[in-house]
C-alpha cells in the first residue's frame, strides 16, 4: 500500500509565495484607498510589486480592484471628485468643444455669403429671387442639421452615461454575488 503523499518542497512554496503576492496586492489596494490615490490595476500591481496579470488572473483581486476603483472617496467636506467623473467630464466638454467649434464654422461661413451678397447687391448685379429663395432654403436646412447633430450628441451622451451606469450596478452586482 503506498501512503499519500504530501506537497512537494516546490508545490508550498508556490503556494506560500502566491499567498505573500495576495496578501501585498491586498494591502497596497487599502493603501491607495485610505490616501484617495486612483485606483486602477496599473496603480495596485506598481505599488504591490507584482505583475498586472496577477491580478488580471485572480478574479477576486481584480473585482476587488474595479470594486473600490468605482467607490467614490468621501472627505470631510462631503464627496470627493473620482477620476472616473473627471474623464467624464472631459468628454463631455470635449464634445461641446467640438460642436461649438463646427457651429462657429458655420456662423463664419454664413457671414462670408451674406457679406459677399451685400457686396453683389452694391455693385448691381445682385441674384435672382430664386436664387435667394434657394439659398434661404438651404441656410434653414443647415440650422435644422445642426440642431438635429446636437439632439443626437445629447442622446449618445445619455446612452454613454446609462451604458456606464448599467457597468456600475453589474459590477456591484458581480461583487455581491462574488461574496456569497
């Protein structure tokens, strides 16, 4: 009969040393939450010392990790300002950036024709009224693909914000479920 054998030398070591390399993941992870650092798998797997696929690996260091990445801190005063709000908005002012930035061409460019028509008329030789008709036709339709390229903005932006809600809550969702 032969006796079962325990562990090899290499075997617990492996172990021991995945422990230690948990437990520092862990403890780094209560460091950057207690001095308000940004929480990212980047920042954890620096200060711990260890390999991002470590925790890209261990399922319930990374939940962990986008668990507290997604809890705002709280300061005295009242909440604190989360990386993740500020990318937001970035974002959103980059976009508003943009969409100021086409309507300003549009506003130059309308000014140009009605300067450029002002000077047609002055000299004599201005258009036709069908001319005119058309061209006030086609300023009224740019205004309206404006306005409609804005509505449009403003519903992708609350798709984006409810997409990432939705990632939230399932996060919380997985993390509760992750405990049981």
């Amino acid at each position: 009969m032969s006796r079962p054998s325990s562990p090899g030398p290499l075997v617990r070591a492996r172990v021991e040393d995945s422990s230690r390399r948990r437990r520092r993941v862990l403890k780094a992870l209560d460091e950057l939450t207690t001095e308000d650092q940004a929480i990212t798998v980047s920042a954890v797997a620096r200060l711990a010392g260890v390999h991002r696929s470590l925790i890209y690996r261990h399922t319930d260091l990374h939940a962990a990790v986008q668990t507290r990445a997604a809890q705002a801190p709280e300061t005295p005063s009242g909440p604190g300002v989360s990386r993740r709000s500020l990318l937001a908005d970035l974002a959103n002012l980059t976009e508003r950036n943009t969409r100021l930035s086409q309507h300003i061409t549009l506003l130059e460019k309308r000014l140009s024709e009605a300067l450029g028509e002002q000077a047609w008329r002055a000299c004599g030789l201005g258009a036709g009224v069908d001319i005119d008709t058309l061209q006030r036709r086609t300023a009224v339709l740019e205004e309206e693909l404006v306005e409609l390229r804005h509505q449009l903005a403003e519903r992708e932006e609350d798709l984006d914000a409810a997409r990432a809600t939705n990632r939230e809550l399932m996060a919380q969702l997985n993390s509760r479920h992750g405990r049981r």
